[in-house]
DNA sequence: TACACTTACGATTGACGTAAGCATC
DNA sequence: GATGCTTACGTCAATCGTAAGTGTA
C-alpha cells in the first residue's frame, strides 16, 4: 500500500465523495475511483458501499481510516524529523508549548537546556486552543516534545513527566469587596458573576482582553499562580485554596530516541 | 515520501550497502540507487555518506531509519487490520501470548471472551522467544492484544493492565535434598547447581525437555507456580519465598479504537 | 585492477485526463 | 433528467533493467 493510495482514501472517507475528494487532492474523479477499486482488490475487500449516490464505509473501510491515519501521520513524522535533522543551521528541535503553559516555566527550561553542551537549536511553536493539537503535533513529527498542562487526558503513545505543580488565584477587579481578602476557598466561587473563564488555562491572544474584562468590573477568573507577574494594573490576585492544582508535563512520542528530546527532558525534570 | 522509497532507504540503510540492498529488493542497483538519490534530494539533505567504497548513514538517515521504521510498521498494520476486518468468515481479533504466559489463564480468558455476546473470532499467535517480539506485531498489525508477563521493559505506545499475579516455585528432581521442603527461599537458591533456566519464563517447546533434566537430576528451575499442573513425574516443586511475583498483563497499542479490543481487555480485568 | 556507486539510454509499467457509459434518485 | 461512480482509451510521467562511466582501495 503506498502513502499516496492512503492519502487518496482517506480523503474519499472524509468526504463520502469521490468528486470532492479528487477536487481536494487536485485529480480527476476517475483516477480517483480507480486508485480506490484496486486498493479494494489488493486487500481483498470493499472499503466502501456505493448505493446509489451515497458512500459510505464498510467495517473495513473503518478500520482503514483509523489506521491509515495513523500511518500517513507516522510517513509525515519521519519526513519532517528527517528535514529537521538535516546538518545546516536549522533548529534540530521542536517544541510545542500548548496554550495555558507558563511562560516562565518555558523561558526557565529553554535557558536551562540552552546552557547544556550540545544543546539543538528549539523552535517555539505555540499550539492552538483546539484540544489534543500539541499531541497530534507531536504524532506527525511536527514537534519532538510539547509542555503541557495535564488535564486528565490519555496521552496515546506518548510518554511524559510532571514537572511543575502550582496552585490556583482567582483573579478579581481591584475594587470587588472580595479583593481584600487573603485566601478564598473553592466553595466561595459560585457567588461570583459569569463568566468565569478559562478553567485551566489562560489562551495568550485573548487573555489580556480577560484581564481588561475583569478590571472593568465585568469578569473574573481562575488562573495558575505563575500568571501573576503577567497581571495589569486594575485586578487584583487571591490565592485559592481547596482547587486542583494546576500540573505541567513535558511529553514526547514513546518512541523517540532522540539525544536531543532525552536531554531536554532531563533538564526539565530538574527545573 | 512514498512507502516503496521507505522500504528501499531502509533496505540500504541495514545493508550498508547499495548492491546487496538491492538483491533483497529484487530490482537493479542502478533503480536503487536513483531512488534513494530522488529521496535525497527531495529532503534537500544527504542520507549516506558515500566515501569510496563504503556506505554509512548521516546524523538525517538516522533518523529517517528510525522514523521510517515506524512508518512502515503504521503502514503494514493499516494493511493487516484492513485485510482482518474484512466481513468473511475469518478471525477478526489477532491476539499474541508471549512465551512463558500460564496456558490455563489463556485458556481462561478466551473461554471468558467467547461467552461475550458480539465476541469476534479470536486468532491465537505464540510469539517465539526473541524480546519485543509481541511488542513488534502489536506495532506492526499482525496482533491486536498481547498476553505477556512483566519484565520491567516500558512498553512505549502500548497500553496494559495486569490481570493476574502470582508467585514462584523451584522445581528440583523428586529425590532431591531440597523436595522435602515446604518452602524456600531466594537466599538458597545460588547454592543449587547450574543450569537454572529460565528466570522469567517457560519456554512452550524446550519446557518439557528441561523438566526431563530436572527428573534427571542435571538441572533445577524456577517457575511460575502456574505451571504447577503441568509438571510431570519425577520433578517436585516447591514454593519460593521472597521472589518477585509473577505479573501477567494483557497490551494493546494506545491508539486502538477496536471495540473487540476493548471487549477482551475488559474481561481480562475481570477474570 | 576489481569493487561499487553513478550516469545514460531504451523499454515497460502505471497513473492520469477526457469522453462515454450506466445506475440511482 | 440530473447527479455521480465506473469503464474505455489515448497520453504522459515514472520506474526499471542493461550497459557504459567514474572513483577509490
């Protein structure tokens, strides 16, 4: 089975159409639905039902888009981990640092890896706020390792370690009757107004638009102990007692056997 | 980066050698030789050092082996699980015990999952006595679930559960000072003579022929107490005390999505 | 000089696009 | 009758094998 038929049926799947499919891969529809008829005969199996003018998949067909995702994903990693390791000037190692992180912690760990010998060059890559992207990252070998604030989610094939853990502050206009206080308890939260956002993790672009939101009097919210340095004038931080506290992990695929991810993982166990 | 590139590069790679990679391919060198130049320069880095008449991989095509690899296993496991899902009479759940897992708890677990209502046919592998073999065909699609004892080696990108535990017993020829006793300990064991074979596990085919040189009197043997029911005349065993206990657990790959996979796993844990 | 990778060239295979066919809604 | 997958056919690109070339031990 070549990537390229892959690519092609997975494309089909997705589509449950075979014209918009090869409009997506830029082919005809006919080459199209040959390639997928004689992945159909190889393995000996329909992949999907043609009734009429609706596709689907057949049980088959599901197991190969599972699969086949995984495998088109495994064919990426090798190709970018390959260009990244390609002996000129180019960072030999990518991290991606999922929204929510402290930026502390990360500018900590880049020092602290970057005083090792033979420290690889990082790249920086910020990941969205859409769940599960740093790991899909970390899958098709757009990055080597990802710091990450655990949130109960199984990492897949991923290993990890914890290495910071910090407790919560709500973060409240400077002249809420509240702010004076020295500590607040988990069960004082619901009788402040809405919104109360985000739970775990504060998104880089929009958070000084929350910060502003809750020094107009407007919001509040529940950060890590690390966002204090990062707060304006106008709101004011209360330690909380009682919540989970918040933990960051480092996590790369369990089968890298890079020097450089090993490294960097030591040296933020050590932080 | 097509799969038949990955095979050739990784033919290449573990021969070292562009002429014999190519017979194991069987094409002409000269076609190896050019794809392997295409993949080069598609990368935009070399992948071998071609220094006179010796051919050894760059910092790149290291890891590219090693990515490759896993690429091509994803790829031969999208394969394999396709062709089992297939809706005809055959199996449709591939499962691996490693050798030196109790028959009787196979036995056990298959009898459990059969009773399963939706349960799929179940094809028994044993795997043969090379490390990471199961590991291997979990990765690369010819199994679905492993059976295998604990060894302290990480399983990266599997998911377990330990579904049985239990203790060690030496077996001694049944004339033996030692068959008397009631019990042993760890402590007495390096005072018995040699060989003592295997320490973690009884291999299916040469068991029975080391439980001869124990009846002879040329061996002794610790084992899980397990193959209790399995010894024949002539051997007696007798429980060992302080010795680490015996962990069964049932794998998987952490990416699996197979509901049969998640049947079987579940009955494990509850057997 | 022999071994081993590379370049050159002609042949074959396979993938693609356009056009026609055929079934379903 | 329109939509949408399939079959037919001619074209083009890619891969392959044989043979000649080049460089090192």
């Amino acid at each position: 089975m070549e990537t390229r038929e892959l690519r092609y049926f997975v494309a089909v799947a997705e589509e449950s159409h075979f014209g918009r499919a090869a409009e997506r891969l830029g082919i005809a529809q006919p080459a199209l639905s040959r390639a997928v008829q004689k992945m159909e005969r190889r393995l000996g199996t329909p992949l999907f039902v043609r009734s009429g003018r609706t596709v689907s998949l057949t049980a088959a067909g599901t197991v190969l888009l599972d699969e086949g995702r995984h495998a088109l994903a495994a064919v990426a990693a090798a190709d970018r981990r390959t260009r990244r390791a390609a002996p000129d000037g180019r960072p030999g190692l990518a991290l991606v640092a999922k929204a929510g992180v402290s930026v502390e912690l990360l500018a900590k760990l880049l020092d602290a890896y970057a005083a090792e010998p033979d420290a690889a060059e990082v790249e920086v890559i910020l990941a969205g706020l859409e769940p599960g992207e740093p790991e899909r990252m970390l899958r098709d070998g757009r990055a080597d390792v990802a710091l990450l604030v655990a949130d109960g989610h199984v990492l897949g094939g991923l290993d990890h370690e914890d290495i910071a853990t910090e407790g919560r502050m709500v973060v409240l206009p400077a002249g809420h009757p509240l702010a004076a206080r020295a500590t607040m308890t988990v069960d004082e939260l619901p009788a402040l107004p809405r919104p109360c956002w985000p739970e775990d993790g504060l998104e880089v672009r929009d958070g000084t638009q929350l910060l502003q939101l809750i020094a107009l009097g407007r919001a509040f919210s529940v950060l890590p102990e690390s966002s204090r340095p990062a707060l304006p004038a106008g709101v004011v931080a209360v330690p909380l007692a009682g919540a989970s506290p918040v933990v960051t992990r480092i996590a790369w695929p369990s089968h890298s056997r890079s020097l450089a991810v090993a490294a960097l993982v030591r040296v933020a166990t050590r932080l």
